[in-house]
C-alpha cells in the first residue's frame, strides 16, 4: 500500500515543548480517530467487507509528526478502504507517541528529582536521624522506668499510651529508612550505628 503524507507544521524543537507538543498531537489524533470510526460504522452498514490495510512505521511517525494523511494506490481505493487505513496509521501513531510521552514524563521526573537531591538528602537523613533519637530517648525513658520500679515506683510514665517509634530493635520502618539512606548515598551504615547507640 502507497499513502502520501503531507506535512503541516514543523515538529517542535524546543526540548522543554516536547511531551507538550505531542501530548496536544496525541488528543487530536484521538479525536480524529473517534471521527473515522463513526464514519466507519456508517460506511459498513452498507458494504458487505472490510478491506485489508496494512500501517507502516513511516505513516505513522510522520502522523505524528503533524503530517496529514493522504490515502494513495496505484489503483483507486474505496472511501472505506481510505478510512480503514488512516485509522490504522491513526492508532500505530497512537501508541509510539503514548510510549514516547512516558519515557518523557520518566525522564522529566528523573531530571527534578536529580535537581533536588540535595535537598532531598538534607531532609531525608535529618528526618531518620530525628526517628533515631527518638527510638534513642525511647530506650533510655525504659531505663528510667525500670530505675524508678526498682527504687519501688509505679512505673508509669506521661505518655505511656503512646509509641512513638519504639525502641529500635525490631525490622521496622525507621530500619527500613535508615537502610534506603544506606542505598541511596545519603547516609553510611557507621553513620547510623552512631545515632542508635546510647
């Protein structure tokens, strides 16, 4: 099969543009596409067959591209043989730009996320080590109450009623933080050894 594609507007070149500017183009194509099957559904109550077409990679990059489609053969091709191509070309275009919008969002994530690190990793190591002291002053307020038990207190404490962390001695989220810090670079493991000693 032989289609013509004939271009509209250049691709954008602005980098920053990018996901946007295919992102415009993928909700047009959608809508072209809504506008071809309605137009199918018309057409083939009245023919008996759906004609075979076949999309290439080529069409379907320069549909999104901002190319228009043009059906063209060496023998003329049937109003619903047209439609049926262009929405096939309409639904590969689809899902290259769909993917290709992910892997921007993917990589525009990565970017900010890269750009902040520092920031991340002030806030993150100051968050577990806050946790740390607090599983820290945990352990020591136990020790006091043991202290005052055996000096023939009570036991209890002000806030007893409350967690608050625990005492650090089991696999819970404050290890699993302090282990991310460890994997991200953030923190090293003598590090963290330091701030849960007592």
């Amino acid at each position: 099969m032989n289609m013509t594609l004939r271009k509209l507007r250049p691709a954008p070149i602005n980098g920053n543009d990018v996901r946007a500017v295919l992102d415009d183009r993928l909700r047009e194509l959608d809508a072209r596409r809504d506008v071809l099957t309605k137009k199918i559904i018309a057409l083939e109550k009245t023919t008996a067959s759906r004609p075979e077409v076949s999309a290439d990679m080529a069409q379907a990059e320069a549909l999104l591209s901002g190319a228009e489609f043009i059906a063209s053969r060496d023998r003329p091709m049937s109003q619903l043989s047209a439609l049926h191509a262009e929405r096939e070309v309409i639904d590969r275009a689809l899902k290259i730009g769909r993917s290709r919008s992910q892997e921007l969002g993917i990589e525009c994530a990565t970017q900010i996320w890269a750009a902040h690190f520092d920031q991340i990793a002030e806030v993150e190591r100051k968050r577990v080590m806050l946790a740390l002291e607090l599983q820290k002053t945990n352990r020591a307020r136990e020790r006091l109450r043991e202290k005052i038990i055996e000096a023939g207190g009570a036991g209890y404490l002000s806030t007893d009623s409350v967690d608050l962390l625990g005492f650090g001695d089991s696999d819970g989220e404050v290890k699993w933080a302090s282990e991310r810090l460890i994997t991200d670079g953030i923190a090293t493991r003598a590090e963290i050894e330091r701030a849960k000693n007592d």
